[in-house]
C-alpha cells in the first residue's frame, strides 16, 4: 500500500539524500568540539556544511525542481546521529570514544550507502 504524500515538496525535503548528508557532517563536526577542545575546525567544517544545507534547501524551494533524489533510509539514519549528539552533549563525555563512535559510524553508512544505495528519483 501506498502512503498518501499531502505535501510532495516537503516529504522531499526531509528525504533528501543531499540534505541528510550535508545534516550528518555538520552534526559530526560539532560532536568533535567536545572532545578537540578547538572551536576552529569544527566550526568551520559545521559551518560549510550548514551554509551548504541552507543554500540547497533555498534552491529546493525557490528553483522548484521537477524531481530530487531521496533516500529514506538515510533520512531515518539522521535521527539517530541527532540524538546521540544531543546524548553527548547533556552528559559532557570525556572519553574518546564517544566522539570518534560517530565519525566511524558515518563513515560506515556513507560506505554502505554507497555500495547499497536506497535511493529513489522522487517526482515532486
């Protein structure tokens, strides 16, 4: 069965592969200011990447493509990088292990998305 999709711009939105990539390094990049104890790199690779993110989610929604390349499973995926940063960040982790888990973590799914791609041509 067929979900009923009310707003097909705004399910792409929150399904894209580009968006929920650029989302993952900018979520990873601010997990490693923990444990850096530099904001420079950090920040700046956060801030590409969410400079990135705002700018193709301008062009989403002003140029109105015909069609985006989604990725559900991805979508799903960032969830969970979200709340381990938030995790992280409440309890102010020392270990090292807690910020290279999501680094390897991404890389993992990047590689696996890669070999096992989910992806779907979406028709706005």
């Amino acid at each position: 069965m067929e979900a009923n999709i009310r707003h097909r711009r705004l399910y792409a939105f929150y399904n894209s592969k580009v968006l929920n990539a650029l989302y993952i390094i900018g979520v990873v990049s601010l997990l490693q200011i923990g444990y850096l104890q530099s904001l420079i790199v950090p920040v700046v690779c956060s801030s590409v990447s969410f400079t990135l993110f705002i700018g193709y989610s301008l062009w989403l929604w002003i140029k109105k493509p015909a069609r985006l390349v989604i990725n559900a499973w991805m979508s799903n995926l960032t969830f969970w990088f979200t709340l381990y940063f938030l995790a992280v960040a409440a309890m102010k982790a020392t270990a090292l292990w807690w910020y290279v888990f999501p680094i390897v973590a991404a890389i993992i799914l990047m590689f696996i998305n890669l070999i096992r791609p989910h992806d779907e041509v979406f028709d706005i």
